[in-house]
C-alpha cells in the first residue's frame, strides 16, 4: 500500500469513526429537535 | 594529444582547456566544453570545425559524471540544447561500451531515458505500435534546431543543426521520430522517477505538479494511481457506513399516544409519559400523522422534558393537506404525518409536552366572521386526531450521506487536479482536438 493511499484509509478511518462516535451519542446536525425555535412558519398551499 | 588507454584528452585549440575523449573510436565531433568550439575528433590534430566563443553551458550533469540507470552504468559524454521555437529542453547523451548511447532528455524539470530503436515501429491507423505499447500522436512535423552544445557525439552536431520531429505518446513514454534529408531515426523515451534520477547522478527532483505547469506530453497523471488505489478503500469504506448505519438506526419500544384537536379551536397542551431512557445519550423518533386532516394544517409542537433537570429537547411538526379541483382536473398538495428526530437525549425519565392546533383554510367549510377577532372562524369542521409514536432511536440518512460526501472529497479532489492536468497535457496536442480516447488514454497506468 503506498504512502497516499495509507494516508486516505487513515481518513476513512477517522470518517467512520466520527460517524460510530455520532450513531452511538444518537446526534447529528440535522436532527429536527432543537431546529425550529425562532423558524419562520408559512402555511397554506402553494398551488396556482 | 594524450592518450590513457580508451580515454585520451587533447587541448582545444581555441581556447586550450582540457578536454577527454570519453568514447575515443566511435566520438566524431567534439564540441569543447568550455568554449563550444567544435572540433573533428577524428583529425588526429584536432581541426576546428565551427569556433563558438560562449561561455561554457552550465549542465546540471557535468560532462564525465556517471551514474548507474536501470542496472547500466552510464557517464555523460555530450550535451546540447535544442528547441522547436516554444519549448527548449537539454539532452545529455550517455555512453556504455557495452550498452551504447542512450539519451537523457530533460524539460521542466522531468528526465526522460530515450532509446534509439533500430527496426521502425509498427504503424496501425494513425498510431504507432512498440512491443506491446500503443503510441497515438501528439506533435506532428515540428522543426527542432540545436542551440547549443557541448561534449562529444557520434555525428557531426552543430548549432543550427535542424530536424522534422513528429511526437507520438503513451502515458510514461514518448516515441519520436526525427528526420531530415538524409536519415530517418526513431527514438523512445521514458520518464524517469524522481527517486530514479537523483540515485543516478544527483539531479534535482521533478517539480510536483501544480495548476498552471505545462506538463510533458507523455507526463502520466501523478493523480490517477491515487484514484486507483482508493477507490477500493472508498468502497470498503461506504460498505461499513450502510452496516452502522443499520446496525446504530434501529428504533425500538414505540409507545403511542393521541390527542383531538378542533379546526381553529383553541391549542390543546397534553402531557404523556414517562419515557424512559435509561442508557448514555440517545436519539429519539416521534411520527407525528393527523389522517383526518383535510383542507388546513396542524402545528404539533414536542418536547421531551426531563422529570429531574427540566431540560427541554423540542422539535415542531407541521402536517398539512390540501387539494382541490381546477382547469387541469384535480390536485393535492402537503402530507399528513411526519417523522422527528430528536438527538443526543440524556439518559433520564422524560414527559412527552405536545402542542397542537389546528387550523382549517379557505371557505368550504362553514365559516363565519368573528368580529371580536377579526377573522373568519370555521365552524362545525370534526376534530382532527393527532396520532404519536415515539421510540428510542433514530436513523440519521443525513449522518451517512455526511460520511459518505467526506469520503469522497479526497478523491473527488484528486479528479478535478487530474482533469487539471490532463486538460494541460492535452491542451498541447497538435492536429484533431482531444477527444474522449485520448482522455481515458490518459487514465492508463504507465
């Protein structure tokens, strides 16, 4: 394995890491709690 | 003239220095080295052919230097400068007994080993075959002169001296064919690593490649072996994220709960519980669908609260539908139930807050002005039931699609540099525009 290529399965690596690390706290930046406070609401259809 | 053995010296005659005779019996011309000056080596006197009175070439391979390339040692007899009117490169000429010539040929910084062949190869369409190597044409019908010179050569090289040169390429090799009135001679080069040309004779290395360099005609991608051997990495790699990703997003223990609220009633606030969550932190699913919902909307605020601390973890839902009849026939737009996720709860006993109201919109329903308010209130509309399941657990798809974008920015990265590059080699191709072959050509190993 050459010294790229090492260095990119190391990347991967950190990658699925921090992925095992978030699955396993239950986060992740786009989770729906906690991202509507102050969100503008728009209602009705936008059908013309 | 002195002579030692095979190698014998003799002074120029133009300008006295020193100069040796390195491939005394084949050596023809001899340009000085100091002063430039050619000399016929084979006049035992040393006649002078040209008199050039420059100053003496500064040759990053000094005249006499050896070095061992590929298992054959080599010492540097002749050097001399040629160009084509837009690019000049150097070519060092090396001389074996045993092996005979070959040529070092530098050009920004990169060192090619060329061969003279001697059977022509053969032609198939507009390429041309070697062994088992196919070369497709690159320059055609350049004129190359020799600037300058310096050293010993088995013809009778001067300054002016000029060539037809047509270029064909493969990635990591170059196949040249040089012809004037007389003869007719082809030649292959092959670019040396860095690690190659330095263990030699102690050149400095290729420069790296970076945007805005003009690489060699047959320079090969410095990218593509990149992207070869990651790819597998980057597939193992997507392969384990789907398994975490079903592995860590499973929900488990729904619990449901339900509430009514009235079209353009009052909010409805209810309490359920407790969830228990009894391990680290975790996330949280809440599907959220109101199946009776027709013609207007419901907010559903959640909040997890926890019984000891009171924190609050929230999330809102809007579940909306509508449809209708027009020129185009009939419509329908919004959806009745959504899905939350709620991350990274603390470990704790939980209420379940829901918010909800209701809202009905236009005027198929029996509405009449509320003039205390100001609006048009909806009347005699059923309740809408709002249905909850919450489980512990969540699958994030943005996680993984996360993951995955941050494992392909290296290599994706690396093509855009390598379609930099190429775009820069074949930028210099002569005849017919590159097309598609030519840039899978230039994804090909050397």
């Amino acid at each position: 394995m050459s010294r790229s290529s090492f260095l990119y399965a190391l990347w991967c690596l950190a990658i699925l890491g921090l992925y095992l690390t978030a699955a396993s706290q239950g986060y992740s930046p786009f989770a729906d709690g906690g991202r509507t406070a102050g969100a503008a609401r728009a209602y009705g259809p936008t059908h013309k | 003239m002195a002579e030692d053995g095979s190698v014998r010296s003799l002074s120029c005659p133009a300008c006295g220095g020193t100069i040796t005779i390195r491939a005394a019996g084949y050596t023809v011309t001899l340009a000085c080295e100091y002063c430039g000056t050619l000399i016929d080596a084979t006049d035992p006197a040393g006649r002078i052919i040209t008199r050039y009175n420059e100053m003496q070439a500064s040759l990053a391979i000094p005249l006499g230097t050896r070095g061992t390339l590929r298992g054959v040692e080599w010492e540097a007899i002749g050097w001399l400068q040629r160009s084509d009117g837009w690019a000049t490169w150097e070519e060092t000429l090396l001389f074996n007994p045993y092996e005979g010539y070959r040529w070092l040929i530098a050009q920004n910084g990169q060192w090619s080993l060329g061969t003279m062949l001697t059977a022509a190869p053969q032609r198939d369409g507009p390429d041309q075959i070697v062994g088992r190597g196919r070369f497709t044409p690159f320059y055609s019908d350049n004129t190359a002169r020799v600037t300058r010179v310096a050293g010993e050569f088995y013809w009778r090289v001067k300054p002016g001296e000029e060539v037809r040169a047509s270029d064909y390429v493969r990635p990591g090799s170059m196949l040249s064919l040089e012809q004037d009135d007389r003869e007719k001679s082809w030649t292959i080069s092959e670019l040396l690593t860095g690690r190659e040309i330095r263990a030699a004779f102690d050149v400095d290395p290729p420069p790296v490649w970076i945007p805005g360099m003009t690489p060699l005609a047959h320079q090969p991608s410095p990218y593509v072996r990149r992207i070869k051997g990651w790819w597998p990495i980057a597939a193992l790699s997507f392969v384990a994220l789907l398994v975490l990703l079903v592995l860590f997003g499973q929900t488990m223990q729904p619990q449901s709960f339900s509430l009514s609220v009235t079209p353009d009633g009052p909010a409805v606030s209810q309490t359920f519980g407790p969830i228990a969550l009894p391990l680290g932190k975790q996330a949280m699913t809440v599907a959220a669908s109101t199946p009776g919902m027709e013609q207007g909307w419901v907010d559903i605020d959640v909040a997890f609260v926890n019984r000891k601390t009171q924190d609050s973890y929230d999330a809102y839902a809007l579940n909306e539908h509508y449809s209708g009849q027009d020129s185009d026939g009939y419509w329908s737009e919004g959806t009745r139930s959504q899905t939350l996720k709620v991350a990274s709860l603390p470990a704790g006993t939980y209420d379940l807050v829901v918010d909800a109201q209701a809202h009905h919109w236009g005027s198929s329903g029996n509405w009449a002005f509320d003039p205390s308010s100001g609006t048009y209130k909806t009347e005699g509309l059923p309740p809408v039931e709002v249905n909850l399941t919450v489980a512990r657990g969540a699958r994030f798809a943005s996680n993984f699609w996360l993951a995955v974008l941050m494992i392909l920015v290296p290599p994706l990265l690396m093509l855009i540099l390598h379609i930099m590059f190429e775009n820069a080699r074949l930028a210099q191709k002569d005849g017919p525009p590159a097309d598609a072959d030519d840039w899978l050509r230039g994804m090909e190993s050397p």
